[in-house]
C-alpha cells in the first residue's frame, strides 16, 4: 500500500550540545516570504507545521541586500566587463 504521509518531513536536528542548524531557520524564513502567494489551505497547513517546530516568526528578509548584476547569455558568447 501507499504510506500517508501528513504535513512537511522534518529536516535532520542538530546533535544535542551542537549549535542550531541555520540552514532549518533560512528555509522557514523562504516558506513564510511566500506564503501569501500559495492557497487559503496550504496556508493553514504550512503554518501548522511551522507552528510545531517551535521555530522563532521573525524575519530578517532579503529585500533590502544588495544583489549581484549577471549579464543575460544571447548565445554569442559573453560581454567582458570593463577593467
């Protein structure tokens, strides 16, 4: 048969007396910048799951970091920056 399977797996948890996984809060804080895209009922449910992790619900967001300008590849070959 088929195994039901309910809400999101957890990921692996740090070693009793090792420091917290960042990567686990980095991944959270991704889910909640686009939760308000997704449907009423993957709201609710990510938000419970996110709820029994007992994950901290700030967020430091990205929207004010700088970003990195790549130049678009048009197939012939790529500009060289100036020097």
């Amino acid at each position: 048969g088929v195994d039901d399977i309910e809400g999101i797996v957890p990921q692996m948890q740090a070693t009793p007396g090792m420091p917290e996984r960042q990567a686990v809060a980095r991944r959270q804080e991704r889910v909640r910048s686009i939760l308000h895209t997704l449907p009423p009922a993957a709201q609710s449910a990510i938000l419970e799951s996110l709820d029994h992790t007992g994950a901290p619900q700030t967020s430091r967001g990205y929207a004010d970091d700088d970003t990195q300008i790549i130049p678009a590849y048009t197939g012939e070959g790529y500009e060289q920056a100036p020097k």
